[in-house]
C-alpha cells in the first residue's frame, strides 16, 4: 500500500475527528465527546496496529458514523461491563472501572452500505466516540434492496 496515499487518508480523517469535539445524540439525549481515545481505537486494538486496509476503512466510515451519531432515534445494541483503566499498580492490579457500551447501526450513505457505531462511557465520564465498522451480519454478496421489496 503506497504510504503516501495511507498518510494522506488519515490526516482527512483526522481533521474531521478534530473538528467535531462534541455531537448532540438524540436517543441518549447526551453530547457524545470525539477524544483522542476513539481515534487511537481506530488505528489500534488491544494494543496492536490495525491492518492498514482496516484502518483506512474505518476512515471512510467515520463521516457516515457523524451522521449516525446526529441521528440516532433506536438502540441497536447495549452491553457493560469492567475494562482495564490505568496502569499496574505496585501490588500487581491493574485498576478496573465499568464501562458502558451502546451500538447503533444504520443503512445510510450512497451506497447505502449497513455499518455500526459504538459509543462508550467508563465510569461516570462522558460518552465518548468508540468505534466504526461494517455491520458484520451483511453478508458478502448480499445487497440491500430500495425498490420492490413490497412484491416480496
């Protein structure tokens, strides 16, 4: 993959993030906050470097993900649960808080492709921009369809 063309792509993508600093999420009735941590997760998980190819997916999605955010009505998914926070402590404990996650998942785009956003909250902070990504249960071939399915 040509560097140049990776890099370029993520600057875009950056001055986008940069940009946004907070969004109003109807169904939470909450701002959701753009932090460093969402875009890091974009580029890694668990530590380790996404897949270039991955990375510059997730940052096409990220103006689609805005839209999301700007107007989600319903809750696709929810989930909490403890996540490592801070560093090892000297008797060996890593410290742990509870983290919310929740999922919206849309059709949008010219494409009209199905992706999913998560939006997460540690602790009693604020909601934070997570994660964006296909939805995983659009199989490869299938296709949504926007005519015709009343014949179905």
């Amino acid at each position: 993959m040509d560097s140049e063309y990776f890099n370029s792509r993520k600057e875009k993508a950056h001055t986008l993030y940069d940009a946004q600093k907070s969004i109003y999420n109807p169904y939470l009735k909450d701002n959701v906050i753009f932090n460093s941590d969402g875009f890091h997760h974009l580029q890694f998980s668990a530590r380790k470097e996404r897949d270039k190819k991955e990375q510059l997916l997730k940052f096409s999605l990220l103006p689609l993900a805005i839209w999301i955010i700007k107007n989600a009505g319903t809750l696709q998914e929810y989930r909490k649960g403890l996540v490592s926070f801070g560093k090892r402590g000297k008797n060996g404990f890593i410290p742990m808080k509870e983290a919310q996650y929740w999922g919206f998942v849309a059709i949008v785009g010219a494409s009209q492709i199905k992706i999913r956003v998560i939006l997460r909250r540690v602790g009693d902070g604020n909601i934070t921009f997570w994660s964006v990504m296909p939805d995983s249960n659009l199989k490869r071939g299938q296709r949504i369809y926007t005519e015709g399915i009343e014949d179905e």
